[in-house]
C-alpha cells in the first residue's frame, strides 16, 4: 500500500491511478530535493557582487534550476523503476531516499572542493581522496570524520522526514494533468537554459559565462556556427574579471621580459600530426629542417583534440586549465608579451579558431589579429591561402622592419585528408576518400594511411615554401622555427579499433614531432620525454627575455637547459583524463575510477596508481587556482 494512504483507500485505487500517484509523489519528493540542492550550490555563488552582475544572477535563476532538477530527476530513475509496480510503496520511498541522500551528500563534497580550489569535483581529486594519494597533503583528524559522519546522518533523517511531508501533501488522487503541466514547465527551464546557453556563449558575453563554474558538473550546449548565421557574432570582452571571483591567480607574479635581439619566431602546427611521419619520404622539407635543428623524440601532446592540445602549445599549461581560460577569456601571456616587446602578429588557421574557443582563450586579447581560411575551399586550397597569406604579411614587417610572430595551423592533415586534385599519392592504392563506417578492428588500414601520408606530403610542400621564402629574404638565420602537430593520429595501431583522435592516450594519439629551429643553439637529437606546456616558458625566457620563474606562469620545462629526469605529464581528452608516468598511463573516468594501463593499453598488473605521479599532477592542475 501507498505511504500515508488509508488502507481502506488504497484497496479501491486501481493500478494506473496508483502509479499516477507514485509519480506525481516522486516528482514532488525530486522538486524538493532540487530546492535543498540550490541552497548548497548556492552557498559558493556571490549573489551581492556577482561577476555577472543583474544579467548574470538572471541567467543563473533560470539555469540553475533546470540544472539541478535534471541531475535529481537521474538520480531518481532507478527509485522510480523499481518503485511503480510493487503492491506497497515502501520500495520507492526507501531508494529514492538512498539515492537523493546519496546526491546530497555529493553536492556537498563538490561544495567544499569548490570552495577550496574554484573546481568542481572530479575523477582525479575523487581517486586523490578514495585511493589515499591525498592523505600526504591534507590529514583529517577524528573530529573531521565525526563531523562529516553526522553531517551524512543529518542529511539522510532529513530526506526521510522529506519523503514522509511529501506523502502527507500529496492528495489521495492528484490530477494527472498537473504532474504533466509541472514536468513541462521543468522541460522549458531545461531547454530554455540551453538555449539561452548557447545565445551568450555566440555572443562571448562573460557575464554569462561566468556563472557555468557555478553549475556543478555543467556540460553547455554551443552552436557557435549556426548563431553566426544568425548575426549573432562573439564581442571583445575588454579587462580581466574582477580579482575577487576569479577562478584563476594567474600568473603567479608580473612578468618582467625584456629582449634586445628580438628575434622572429614562426610556428607551424599541422593538424593530426603522427610522430612516425617525420621522414625524408613523407616529410622532405622538414626532415631537411630538422637536419639543422633540436629534434625532441619523445615530445608529447597536452591532449588528444585539438583543444587541448593547442592549448598546452600556446599558454604552457596543461589542458584542465581552457575551462577556467574560457570562462574568464584569459589570453596567454605570450601575446602580452610579444605585444608588449612591439612584435608584428601573424596568426593564420586554416579551419575558423572560434570553434574550439580560442578566439577566447589563448587569442582572446589579439582576436582582432586571426585570419582564416577561405571558407568555400576545402582545407588543402585554405592550407594555401592561408600560407600565401602569412609570406605577404612577413614580407611586409621585414620592409617595415619590425619583427614577427608568425602562427599557421594547417588543416589538410585531418581526416578526410585533402590535398589537390591530381596530387600523387605517395603509395597505393590510396583511398579516394575515407568511409568512417568501413572502419572496424579487421579493417585495413593501408589504403587510408596512404592518403593521410599523401595529405602530410602535401602540406611539407607548403611548410617547404615557407622555409624557402625565409631564405630567399636572409631570414633562416634570425628566425625561430617551430613544426610540431597539435595531437596525433591512430589507425588501429593498438589493434584495439581505435581510430583517429580523442579516442585513447598511448603514443599514437599523443606523440607528436617537435622539430625546433633556434639560431645559435646547437641541433640534434633529444632523447627526453618533453610536452607542449614546454615550448611557451623556453620561447619567453630564451627568446623574450623574461626572467620569471617558469612556475610562475607555466607548469612547462625549459627545453634548451639540461633535462631534470622523469616527469608525469598531464593530458586530457573531451572525456577523460590520463596522467603519464614512464611506460605507465592511468586514465580517469568521470566517476573517479583509475585504469592503470601499458603503452600498448593493457591493463598493469599493478592497478593503484603511483602516488607521486599523481600529486604531481595535481600540484599543476591546482598551481594557479584561487584558493
């Protein structure tokens, strides 16, 4: 029988009416947890001096609601299932209060993590708590664990008492019609959160978005191309937020750079770039480069996408940083610096650099500056343009006699891999295109790497253009040059049917080729293990005279000083996180869980990661956090 209801009622109340009545008692029991919720995340939300001021308060009074009703209503789902059909009603009040006890007690874990380290709560800091890697930083006394103990006790008295209230407010037959009205009017807070999301994240208006780090676990919704058909185009936000509720203390102190030589520096980032490609077959031009420059052997992406991949290669700083960059629209400090220092910018992308973000993340102060490809083309004919684009602009400085940062990011390197008709494929047969569907773990890959080799080909021709224009104008030797990949790419090179990138974190999604060209430092081969975090602190302090610390605005390794011996790097993926140590990669899930794998991604016998690779990770991942 149902909770509350008089058994001579409950006996004539038919299957479906009591059913009805169970779901309209468990959306009440949802909506009221959903209250509880919004208290505590409101308890880290400055409602005074918001960020976001008026328009930030208001996009958060309709977000946040949506928000948590969706999470409370999930973990209310297997509390419903088993709760519907039984005779007596005990099943589903029992498990819906376990489980809403349970995302309490959650929310309030998160609240705490957020209050300390301006993040919410995630695989790496739950493995740091449930596997004992943090008990070296942070000792709870017996008292603590008391207080949290009773502290969960309140919290599961509460929702008992909660789900009796609700069985007592519940009339005995509640109208089928409200319940569907009340599940509307939480879908339109759903969708219209969404929406409204997706509007001033176009827009790039920072009073909005600063308001998701305070949406616990909060995945938003973009549609960046489609609200630019709309007009709707990202505006330049002017400053930095408001110290107060930054998320970041960044960099740690004021940079002091100055540079007398002031030399040009090029990078040359081609997307998907594989480790094994640097070759005179494959690669000629730059192979010839390398001849004469430091060849980082073991240099590895920041993540397996290109968002956080790039990202690591312009700020110096390991990927778990874009939400917060993005939030804030913090700029790397390379362009301040080489703006500062008078430099002319040239920074081309073959694909826009508005989807992923970095129009508002590492260019956000010089957006003004990007150039993109011809969007009519396909990426081989904007690879050419862009190039041809970036030889007029340097050609321009040196007659202004200014010096130059050129930025170009080559897109014919990503799958479908393009280069110009009629362009000879390096072996067949090769692929006239690529069918993701044909893809399988028996699948041959030969004829579609013989095209992505015949794609990489074509875009060290262009790279060969570049090099040849420096040395036509007496720039080789006054220039940095740098040719690496964003992240790599795998076609199932670990016969475990991974293809392409954002899949995995073995080599073949994270190794990339690091060739660096600087005038005057010796060339060779460099056996370390080195990281995109790394390149950004060598061009500061090397090429632009800073005398910071590195650690004081970046996690990265000098890469012309002797190597320090093993390190842990940090890399991420649109899902996941790994930290690398040595031959070992441990791979955190959403939910905590740590997978210790091999480099070719079998499980070790040793499960439990190794605790210093893991504080190591979290001391970068935390060092330029508020605290």
């Amino acid at each position: 029988m149902d909770a509350a209801l008089p058994d001579a009622t409950a006996a004539v109340i038919s299957g479906p009416a009591r059913r009805w009545r169970r779901l309209a008692w468990w959306s009440l029991f949802v909506a009221a947890n959903a209250v509880l919720a919004a208290l505590i995340a409101l308890g880290n939300v400055p409602l005074r001096d918001n960020p976001g001021g008026t328009l930030g308060l208001a996009y958060l009074a309709f977000a946040l609601p949506g928000h948590l009703l969706a999470f409370g209503a999930l973990a209310g789902l297997l509390p419903l299932a088993i709760g519907l059909w039984p005779r007596s009603a005990r099943a589903l009040s029992v498990s819906a209060v376990i489980c809403q006890g349970l995302w309490l007690c959650l929310l309030l874990v998160d609240a705490k993590v957020f209050a300390l380290y301006r993040f919410h709560l995630n695989a790496m800091v739950a493995n740091m708590v449930f596997g004992g890697a943090l008990q070296d930083q942070v000792s709870l006394s017996w008292k603590t664990w008391l207080q949290a103990a009773a502290l969960v006790s309140a919290i599961f008295a509460a929702q008992g008492l909660l789900a009796w209230a609700c069985w007592k407010l519940l009339p005995a037959a509640p109208r089928r019609r409200r319940v569907l009205q009340a599940w509307a009017v939480v879908a339109l807070l759903m969708g219209g959160g969404q929406v409204a999301t997706a509007y001033y994240d176009a827009l790039g208006e920072r009073a909005v978005i600063s308001q998701w780090n305070y949406l616990p676990w909060a995945q938003p919704i973009t549609a960046k191309s489609a609200m630019r058909r709309f007009g709707v185009v990202s505006q330049h936000q002017v400053g930095l937020p408001d110290p107060r509720h930054a998320q970041l203390n960044y960099p740690l102190q004021p940079l002091r750079c100055q540079s007398h030589q002031r030399p040009n520096v090029l990078m040359v980032v081609l997307e998907s770039l594989r480790h094994d490609v640097l070759t005179p077959q494959f690669m000629p031009n730059v192979s010839q480069l390398a001849r004469s420059s430091r060849v980082y052997e073991h240099h590895f992406s920041t993540g397996n996408a290109t968002r956080y991949g790039l990202f690591g290669l312009l700020y110096g700083l390991p990927g778990g940083y874009w939400p917060s960059m993005l939030d804030e629209q913090r700029g790397s400090q390379l362009f301040k610096v080489l703006g500062q220092q008078g430099y002319d910018l040239h920074l081309y992308g073959s694909a826009p650099l508005y989807s992923p973000e970095f129009d508002r993340t590492a260019f956000a102060d010089v957006r003004d500056q990007l150039h993109q490809g011809p969007s009519e083309l396909t990426s081989d004919g904007r690879d050419a343009a862009i190039v041809a684009g970036l030889q007029k602009d340097i050609r321009a400085s040196q007659a202004a006699q200014r010096p130059w940062f050129g930025f170009v990011f080559l897109d014919s390197t990503h799958a479908p891999y393009h280069m110009p008709a009629g362009y000879p494929p390096l072996a067949t047969p090769m692929a006239d295109a690529i069918d993701f569907l044909k893809f399988g773990p028996e699948h041959d890959p030969t004829p579609e790497l013989n095209r992505y080799h015949t794609a990489v080909h074509y875009a060290d021709s262009l790279i060969g253009s570049l090099l040849d224009d420096l040395r036509a104008q007496g720039l080789d030797q006054d220039t940095i040059v740098l040719v690496t990949g964003d992240h790599a790419e795998e076609f199932n090179d670990l016969k475990l049917n991974y293809w392409g990138h954002n899949g995995n974190f073995s080599n073949h999604q994270l190794q990339v080729p690091f060739v660096l060209h600087w005038p005057g430092q010796g060339g060779g081969r460099d056996a370390r293990v080195s990281s995109h975090e790394d390149w950004v602190p060598t061009l500061m302090r090397h090429g632009l005279g800073c005398e910071n610390a590195l650690t004081d605005y970046s996690t990265g390794h000098d890469l012309l000083a002797a190597p320090t011996g093993k390190r842990a790097l940090v890399v991420e993926s649109w899902s996941q996180r790994a930290v690398r140590n040595g031959e070992a990669i441990y791979v955190f899930d959403k939910f905590g869980n740590a997978t210790a794998l091999d480099a070719r991604y079998r499980p070790l016998p040793q499960q439990t990661p190794d605790a210093a690779s893991i504080r190591a990770a979290w001391e970068a991942l935390t060092r330029f956090r508020n605290r």
